[in-house]
C-alpha cells in the first residue's frame, strides 16, 4: 500500500509546527509510519480492538503536535473501528499513508 507523493511542490501538505517541539516531530511521524503496518496488520486479522486503539492514540495526539488531520484521521479510524467497518478503515488507512508520504514541516 505503498503511496508517493508527486513531487510537484502543490502536492505536498505544508504543516506549521512550533519550533519549540521540533524536536520531537521526526519521532512522533516515524511513530505513525510504525502505525500504518500496524493497522495493516490488524485490517488483515480484522483485529478491531487494536485499530480502535490506535486511531483513539493518533486522534489525541495529533493536534497536540500540529497535525490536526491526524487527529481527524484517527477519529475516522475509530470510528469505523467501532462500527467494524472494514472498508472505512481500509481508505482511512490508505489516506494516513499518503498524508506521512506528502506532509512537510515548516517550523514557526
């Protein structure tokens, strides 16, 4: 499920973050590319409890570090968690992807 983004420089998501947590953003990012396959891993044994969890993880932690679609994302996943909704959670996964794939920090 590998996505890239195309490098024209429109298709990136720019994300001001305070400069008074960079550095903690690279690891909170990697932490969420570990999620992915993660929640790949958990689509594949239709483990609900563990995309449950996670998206309740990202959708609190998200904002906190600037990434506001990351919490909306983790909602969406623990919702469709909650509703055992396979195919939502399988685009929402896929999206998140995508978002690590094309997100670039600018630091305020």
């Amino acid at each position: 499920m590998t996505q890239t983004c195309d490098p024209n420089p429109g298709d990136k998501i720019i994300v001001h973050v305070d400069t008074d947590i960079k550095e903690l953003v690279p690891g909170f990012l990697k932490s969420r590319q570990k999620d992915v396959k993660s929640l790949l891993a958990a689509v594949e044994r239709s483990d609900y409890e563990t995309i449950e969890a996670l998206g309740h993880t990202m959708k609190g932690d998200g904002g906190g570090y600037g990434f506001h679609a990351i919490t909306d994302m983790g909602g969406s996943l623990e919702k469709a968690a909650a509703n055992k909704n396979l195919q939502e959670i399988r685009k929402w996964v896929k999206q998140l992807s995508v978002y690590l794939e094309c997100v670039e920090v600018v630091y305020k």
